[in-house]
C-alpha cells in the first residue's frame, strides 16, 4: 500500500492557520481600539504613541498578507512567516524599551518578559518547523 503524500493545511499546519487568524483578528482589534485615543494619547507621548500606531499597523499588514499566502499556498508562506514572527518579536522588544524609557513601567516587568519570551519562542519553534517540515514542503510549492 502506498503512503499518502503529506500536503495540505492539515495537523499542525491547521494550529498554524487558525493562529494566523486569531493573532489577524487580535491586532486589527487592538489597532482599531489605539485609533480613537491615539489623538489625545499623542499629547502626552508623541514617540510612544507614534512607534505604537506605526507597530501595530505593520502588524497587521504582515499578519494578513502572511494569512493571504497561508490560504493560496503560495511558496513564499514559510519564509514570510518566519519574517513576520521575527519582525513582531523585534517591535515587541523595542516598544518595551522606548516605553520603559520615555514614561517608565506601564505594566508589570514579568508581564513584558513573558510576552517577549512567548514571542521569540514561538519565532524560534515556528521557524524551526518551517524549515524541516515535509508536509509545509510539499503544501507551499506555488
């Protein structure tokens, strides 16, 4: 008996889907909540609130522009992912630091360290996956 070829968003490519779609939905949320304060907040702390709006906002745009290719199966998917991952990860650790720096703690640090280390443990898992995964190989050929 001959054995399946493993394609298609399937296993853990089915977690990685509706994680790309959740995490869509969280920040375009979180980015439509910044919107209506941004303008009063911008008083307060220009920098701060101006890296906020413009991380979100590449959030978002790399979150659906990755879903997009996730759901074509395009051939770039993998590699996108990998980048969008990184890149959420490196805004993450920036806007801890320019926050911390400019009007100090806002939230606790345990909080901040553990998003951050969720943050670059899921780049590092997911990254991993991308790279040696059989089925992302034969799923993303187009």
């Amino acid at each position: 008996m001959a054995q399946r070829e493993l394609t298609g968003i399937a296993g853990w490519l089915l977690l990685l889907a509706v994680l790309q779609v959740g995490g869509l939905l969280f920040h375009a949320v979180a980015l439509a909540r910044l919107l209506p304060a941004a303008e009063r907040l911008f008083v307060l702390s220009p920098i701060v609130i101006g890296y906020e709006l413009m991380a979100n906002l590449v959030t978002v745009t790399l979150l659906l522009y990755t879903t997009l290719l996730l759901f074509r199966r395009r051939q770039a998917f993998p590699f996108m992912l990998r980048m969008q991952l990184w890149t959420i990860a490196l805004l993450h650790l920036v806007d801890f630091a320019v926050t911390r720096f400019l009007i100090g703690p806002t939230r606790s640090i345990w909080f901040e360290s553990g998003e951050m280390v969720g943050h670059v443990t899921a780049a590092i898992v997911w990254s991993a996956y991308t790279l040696q995964s059989v089925r992302v190989r034969n799923t993303f050929v187009t």
